[in-house]
C-alpha cells in the first residue's frame, strides 16, 4: 500500500501557500481605496509679450549682472506677481506688475526715489510753510520729483525723516497697523532710575491713551544728565516726550536714529542720501508690500 503523499512545506515546516490566517494583532484589514489625486491647478501666466525681457529688469534695478539675474532665474529665486518664474524668455511689465527676488521686492520703476534726511533742529517737517519758517521743503526744492516725508519731526526734534515719491509705501510705513519700529536717543537731567524702563514697557497713561515703548536702554550717564535709548512703533504726536515727561523727566534734546532697518548713521544734519536697494527692500517688507 501506497503511503499518501506529504503536504509541500515551507522553510519553516509549515505548509506551502498563501495563508488565510488573519494577521497577529485583529481582523484582516481591507486595502483602502486610492483617492483619485486632484488635478493640478495651471500657474499664472505672467508673460506679457509686449513687455521687458525679465533678466533685462533685474540687471537694470541693480540686481546683479545679465548673466547673474538669468541664474537667480533658473534657480527658481524670483517670483512675478507671485508666481515663481524659471524661464529666460518670459517678459513683463515693470509699471503693472510685482517682482521679488529670494522674497525682497524689487522697485522696476526707475522714476521712484528714496532718501534718508537728517532734519536739522528748527525746522518743520513740511514741504512748504505759510509762516515763512524754515521746511524740508527747502532742502529737495532742486530735485524735480514730489516727494512726501514719511511721519514727522516735530520742529525741536531732530534725525531720520523718510522722503520718497512712492505714495503707497509711504501710506503704508506711517500707518500703526504696520508696526514699524522707530529708534530715538532721548537725553534729559538726572539720573535715569532703575525701573524707569520696566515702568514704560508696562505702559503709561497718557491724555490720549495708555502706550508702551517695545526696548528702553540707557546709553549713557554723567552726573546731573542721563541719555536713553527708546524704540516704539507708535506715531502718536510727541509721544516720546510725552512718555519721559509723565515718568518725570522732560526731555532737553531728542534725535530719532532709526525707522525700520533704514539707520541715520553719519549723515550729517540738512543732509541727504540716496537709500540702498537692501534698505528699500525692508521698508517693502515692512509694510507688507
């Protein structure tokens, strides 16, 4: 008599096959269906066949070199209108559209100006004055562009006072939603005490409401005079002097040194200059433009 054949196993002795065992651990589990993928959404066409060949734009703003503008181009590093462009052919309209190179806006329009102004003490942050006293005005009255200074400097107040024909932008950095810090080194008599800057952080009662310095430092300190460093992003008139004075100490000479990342630096009062591309780059981030 035949012996019956033994079942074909495994390595492992058991038998040969697919096994229809659940899987340790529960119930076998149903394969799930595959979401169908969702289309893809067509970029934004930023080409404008009657406009300036992009690379072109960008060597003309400063950017870099031709050759330098077209690698930040195929290297994915600029965006037209938000739209990140990769081809060396595509052309655009510098006076409607928005270019930004590695997320900095990059002013196209060559007809834009922006100046740093060291205002003197004395005179009023006006184009122009029907009292006959001495204005800002009088300082650009040569150049031929309108220009319009971003906030103001009371008249004893003296340092960086914006100027520029961009309306927009100087809308925008005078507006409080924005948040644009400003630096001031305030000097007054007597010592500065020591939670003078815990007493402003905290915020103060003014006659218009309560304000808050975002940094306070002592710069320096001789007998009888203290100097100090205030940054805030409020506009409100006087405020810094305002804010010293409720504490106790009235303010005898306040120059503002800083507005966003734009720094006064060594220029000299009644003097101007021309702001660096990476200056005005900040003030578009600043405002959010």
């Amino acid at each position: 008599m035949t012996p019956p054949k033994k079942k074909a196993t495994s390595g492992r002795g058991k038998p040969a096959g697919r096994s229809s065992a659940p899987k340790r651990g529960g119930k076998p589990t149903a394969k799930k269906a595959q979401q169908p993928a969702k289309p893809k959404q067509p970029a934004k066409d930023v080409h404008d066949p009657d406009g300036v060949r992009l690379q072109k734009l960008l060597a003309a703003a400063g950017v870099g070199s031709r050759r330098a503008c077209e690698e930040l181009i195929v290297a994915g590093r600029v965006m037209v209108d938000d739209q990140v462009v990769t081809e060396l052919g595509v052309r655009v309209d510098p006076d409607k559209q928005v270019v930004h190179v590695d997320g900095d806006r990059v002013q196209l329009d060559a007809s834009r100006v922006y100046l740093a102004f060291n205002k003197p003490l004395g005179v009023v942050s006006t184009m122009s004055d029907d009292m006959g006293r001495d204005s800002v005005g009088q300082f650009v009255d040569q150049r031929k562009e309108r220009l319009f200074h971003v906030g103001r400097l009371d008249a004893d107040t003296e340092g960086l006072l914006l100027l520029t024909n961009d309306g927009e932008l100087a809308n925008r950095l005078q507006h409080p939603s924005y948040g644009v810090p400003k630096v001031y080194v305030a000097t007054f008599r007597g010592q500065a005490p020591r939670d003078m800057g815990k007493r402003l952080r905290e915020g103060v009662e003014l006659e218009d409401g309560v304000v808050k310095v975002d940094s306070f430092r002592v710069v320096d300190s001789t007998p009888g005079w203290s100097m100090v460093e205030v940054i805030l992003h409020e506009g409100r008139k006087h405020i810094v002097r305002r804010m010293l004075e409720s504490v106790g100490f009235p303010v005898e000479s306040l120059v503002r040194t800083q507005v966003g990342e734009v720094r006064l630096g060594e220029l000299r009062p009644g003097k101007l200059r021309p702001l660096t591309k990476a200056e005005v780059a900040s003030l578009y981030r600043a405002a959010g433009l």
